[in-house]
C-alpha cells in the first residue's frame, strides 16, 4: 500500500468515526437501496479527493456512498472540515 492508498484509507476510516450509531443505521440502509435521486449530494468513500458530488441518478454506486441525506447537518460540517484538512479543494457545505 502506497502513501496516497493509506492516507485514503485513514481518511475514510476517520469520516466513518464521525457518524453516530442512527446515521451509520441510515447510510447501511441507504447502500442496500436501489440508488440515488438525480441531483442528491454524497462521497464516494472510495475518492474522497473528489469532494462532494452529485448523482447522475440511480446508477450511482451504492456500495462506496455516503448520501448526505443519510446524516445529519452537524455531522455533514464535520465531515466536510475533516476532509479539508487532508483535501483542501473539498467544497464548502450548503447553507
């Protein structure tokens, strides 16, 4: 495993960590779902670096997602200054 692959892997890990126990309930609810509603925002957890992105419609894959709509506001801030601190292009949240 290279640097990038381990820093991926941790980053990943520490955006999990800040979920509470119901919105890690939702977003396991949301990966056996049929998929994502054009135009709903989320992280491929698998590319982190890429930001907050928005689904194309329901062929999103949902295996490696992170809907927004699975956590709550406050959890989305956090997620989002976590991962400005290793991405520094990561977009700032909606108002």
């Amino acid at each position: 495993m290279n640097h990038d692959q381990k820093l991926a892997y941790t980053t990943r890990n520490d955006v999990l960590k800040l979920l509470s126990d119901e919105e890690v309930a939702r977003v396991s609810t949301a990966e056996a779902s049929a998929g994502l509603a054009a135009g709903d925002e989320y992280l491929d957890l698998e590319q982190l670096e890429r930001g907050v992105l928005r689904a194309p419609g329901p062929s999103t894959p949902m295996g490696r997602v992170l809907p927004r709509k699975s956590v709550g506001d406050s959890t989305w801030r956090r997620i989002l200054t976590q991962l400005g601190a290793s991405y520094p292009a990561a977009p700032a949240p909606r108002t």
